[in-house]
C-alpha cells in the first residue's frame, strides 16, 4: 500500500478495497471517487460532513488504506492526480464496426496494464522475490479463470530451474496444503480473492509456516488475510464478466515482472535452467 511503501495510486487502493468497505465507509469513498481534485482541498471536517458520516470514520478509512493519518492521504492523492489515472469508457456498443471495437478494447486493456502497474507496491514484490528464490517448492493454486494463471506462473517458474507444481482441484489443494513442508510457497491466484476453495485451502496451509503469495484484485478480502505478499492486478469485472481477458492480461504483466526480476536475482540457476529446457525441446520445433 502506498502509505506503507509507496508505489500505490491511492483512488486505485481504493478502488480495489471498496466492496470490503462498510456502508458508512463507502459514502466517504464515493465522495472521493466522484471528486478527488477537490478533496484535496478539504478538511476532515468538512469531508465527513459532505459524506454525511463522523471525522472517526475518516479516519479509519484513511488507516485501512494505508496511512497514518488524514492529512498524509491528502498528500498521497495530491501527487497521484499530477498523472491522473485514464478512465476511457470504452464500452461496446453494438453499433460500433469493427476497427471502434478494436480500439476500445485496445484501450481497456493498455489502461488495465498502466493501473497494474500503479496498484504494485515493490516493497512486497520484494519480499516475493526473496521466498521463491528460498522455497523447497512453489504450489500455483487457482480454480476456474486464475487457473489458467496459475498454469502460467508454474511453467514460467518451472523454465527457470524451480521446483514447482499447479493445483486446480479442490481436493487435491485441500490434501496438498495438509501436507506442505514449512520451507514450502503458495502462490494463489484469485481474482476475488474470495474463492472459498482457494481460502480454505490456503487457511490450512498457513497452520505451518509456510510462504504465502496472493495474486489478487480486492486488497482486502478473505484470501488476503492469510497472505505474506499481496501483489496486485487491476480488474474491472462484473459478476457476469468473470475471466475477463483485461483481468488476464494484468495477472500476466504481474507475474512477468516477478518472473524476470527472479531471473534475475537468481541468473546462475536460471539461465543454467532456461538453456537445459530450451535444449530439451529444440527437436520439438520444425
């Protein structure tokens, strides 16, 4: 989060906590929301009275953000509307021809990546670099859509010498986290962050010390409570819009700067393991 370790653009923390927030902390960051130049300008009296809530409730709001205190988030949403963020509607129409069509999602996606970007603090990105490069193994989960990508960060890490393993099925997770060494990592995949196949099975690894990373879009939410890193990606999905491809796309530049920075990091078994597997399926290629 911002207020901890920087990094962060505050509308999009809270854009990515709102659906965790109480009723009463929702009124205040919809008045941010809808106007954030202004809210510069205000004192916390005057904010908690536009929202019609209590100076507390601004307070608190303030802290589940990340900040100390009032007048630091003020701060923070200062600097971050000197490059405000982009927010094209882009919507399809359906009288829209084609090149429209293509043009609009172009931009969803362009602008789903650039707020990714915004949303990652390095600090825990950091601190996930450190885990993989120390883990016995690395356990990608995730169910429906975020299995895909989790299949995507088991054969990534996989080419770069890692010992690693993806888990789709339900049981098969619940048993695999009952069985987890201490020196393990879980890398989970929730889009929601509330899959309640995904936080079960997460509850029960974390009963040993076992490394949690959590690839997610809501900063608060049950899956993030058991995590030791949240990395996170920017979603605009609907309950009807589930695995959109921007939510794809964004999970995917996560775990691609993850990657390549542990490459990186840890290039002498890295590369060794890229050359091997290139060479393993060279013959695979006309």
């Amino acid at each position: 989060m911002k207020g901890s370790s920087g990094g962060a653009n505050t509308l999009l923390v809270l854009s990515s906590i709102y659906n965790s927030l109480t009723r009463t902390e929702k009124k205040i960051a919809d008045v941010i929301r809808e106007d954030p130049e202004a809210v510069v300008y205000v004192t916390l009296t005057d904010l908690a009275e536009k929202a019609g809530t209590g100076e507390t409730s601004v307070l608190r709001l303030c802290r589940k953000i990340g900040f100390k205190g009032y007048q630091e988030f003020k701060l923070s949403l200062a600097q971050d509307l000197v490059v405000p963020i982009r927010n094209v509607h882009s919507e399809i129409e359906e009288t829209d021809d084609l090149r429209a069509m293509a043009d609009k999602i172009t931009v969803e996606n362009t602008q789903a990546i650039e707020n990714t970007l915004k949303l990652l603090d390095m600090g825990q990105m950091e601190k996930a670099i450190e885990a993989i490069g120390k883990a016995n193994k690395i356990y990608f989960f995730g169910v429906g859509s975020s299995a895909n990508t989790a299949m995507d960060g088991k054969y990534r890490f996989m080419r770069l010498g890692f010992n690693t393993e993806v888990i789709n099925d339900p049981h098969i997770m619940a048993m695999t986290s009952a069985l987890m060494r201490d020196d393990d990592v879980v890398f989970a995949v929730s889009t929601s962050g509330s899959t309640k196949d995904v936080v079960d099975a997460i509850r029960l690894a974390k009963t040993k010390r076992i490394f949690f990373i959590c690839l997610t879009s809501h900063l608060r939410s049950p899956l993030t409570q058991y995590a030791d890193v949240v990395l996170l990606s920017k979603s605009r999905e609907t309950p009807l819009q589930g695995g959109a491809f921007s939510s794809k796309l964004s999970q995917i530049h996560v775990l691609d700067i993850l990657t390549t920075a542990t490459a990186i990091r840890f290039k002498e078994k890295a590369y060794d393991a890229l050359e091997r597997t290139s060479k393993a399926v060279v013959d695979k290629i006309y």
